[in-house]
C-alpha cells in the first residue's frame, strides 16, 4: 500500500489564508482573519497544522492551545470534513498534548458543545474527564459546555501513554493510508 506524507507544522502568518479557507470549511466561519492573527501572534498561543504535500486541500487540520500558568488550554481543534474518521484528529490532539507535555504544563482543559459527540469521544479516548458545565455557554443556540480536564502531564505514566499514544496514533493513519512524518 502507497502511504501518503503527512506534515505536522506551527503554523505562521503564512498560512493565513489556508487557516481561514479550513475554518470556513470546519466552521462556516467561526473565527476572522484578525482572530487567527492574533493567535499567530501570541507567544502564549501554540497554533499547529496538518498538511498534507499531494491534496488539493493542503491544510487537512488545525489545533490550537494557550498556555495559561501551568494549563494547556485548547481553544480549537478541527479536521477538514471530508478528512474525518481517517484519525487525522486524534494525530492533532496527540500532537498538541505532546506540545504541553514538552512545555511543561501540568494540566489540558477545553470547553466542548454538550451535543458534540465526536469531539468528546476523541477526548475522552485521550483520558478527559468531564469537570463541569457551563450553562447556556454558546450564545448562537443557548447550548451548554461541558469542561473536560486531562491532569498529570508530567506524571511518568502520563508520558509512557503518550509513547502508546504515538503508535496507536501512526497505526490508525497507516490503516487511511496516511504516513506522519517525524
Ligand atoms: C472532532 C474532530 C476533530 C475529530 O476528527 P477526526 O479526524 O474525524 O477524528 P479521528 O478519525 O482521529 O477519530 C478519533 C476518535 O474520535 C472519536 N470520533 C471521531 N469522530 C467521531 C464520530 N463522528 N462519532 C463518534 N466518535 C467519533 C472516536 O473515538 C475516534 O476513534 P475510533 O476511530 O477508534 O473510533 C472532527 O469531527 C471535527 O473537526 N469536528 C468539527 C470541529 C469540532 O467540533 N472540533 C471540536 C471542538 S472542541
């Protein structure tokens, strides 16, 4: 079977467009162009994407997180539609929790819709709890968010998951016929 390349970036000013374009796709527009600036800009903000050489679409996803004290806070997370159940999401979200890790932060949170499923069985795969809920958190349909926390990142078993993690996550690309490059 032929692997095609898979390239996890940070991503810079650049890739603008391309961030909007997977935004838009992801979203129908969720954050503007000055919103990915700023996180661009921000030396708090740890913006990542996967791209892929041979696609039209060369941006398939994105995943950003703040570093807050000793928090990972992900603020976004997101796979080209037409990528999805190929476990590109998952490659982000390890990659993004290896970033913290690598960082020094001690703990990874996020607020996720009540109603999003996938997300949530994604995170919860990687170990996330739920610790609360924000009522009427999203101001389009009035819907809750959930608050899910990951602690421990600098535990020893934490960073023995994580080297798991790493292979499970290579083997699930394997299978879509996706290769990570190192
Ligand atoms: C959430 C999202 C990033 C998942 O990306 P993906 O590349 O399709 O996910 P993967 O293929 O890596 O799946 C990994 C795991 O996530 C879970 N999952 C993903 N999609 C799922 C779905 N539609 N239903 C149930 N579980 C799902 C499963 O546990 C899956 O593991 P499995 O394949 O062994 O069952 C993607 O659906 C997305 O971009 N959604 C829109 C943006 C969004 O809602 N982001 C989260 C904001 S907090």
């Amino acid at each position: 079977m032929i692997l095609l390349d898979l390239q996890l970036q940070s991503l810079t000013s650049e890739h603008l467009s391309a961030l909007l374009e997977l935004d838009q796709a992801c979203f129908g527009g969720l954050w503007s162009g000055d919103a990915y600036q700023r996180e661009l800009d921000s030396p708090n903000s740890h913006l990542l994407g996967l791209f892929s050489p041979v696609e039209n679409t060369t941006l398939l996803g994105m995943g950003c997180f703040w570093s807050i004290l000793e928090e990972a806070h992900i603020t976004i997370l997101a796979v080209h539609p037409q990528y999805h159940r190929q476990g590109l999401g998952q490659a982000l979200l390890y990659s993004l929790l290896k970033a913290a890790g690598d960082r020094g932060l001690e703990r990874a949170t996020l607020e996720v819709r009540a109603s999003n499923q996938a997300a949530i069985a994604l995170y919860e795969k990687f170990g996330f709890k739920t610790a609360g809920r924000r009522r009427r958190y999203y101001q389009d349909n009035g819907e809750d968010a959930l608050i899910l926390w990951l602690s421990d990142l600098q535990h020893p078993h934490f960073l023995a998951t994580l080297d798991n993690w790493r292979t499970l996550v290579s083997d699930r690309l394997s299978q879509s016929s996706w290769k990570l490059l190192d």
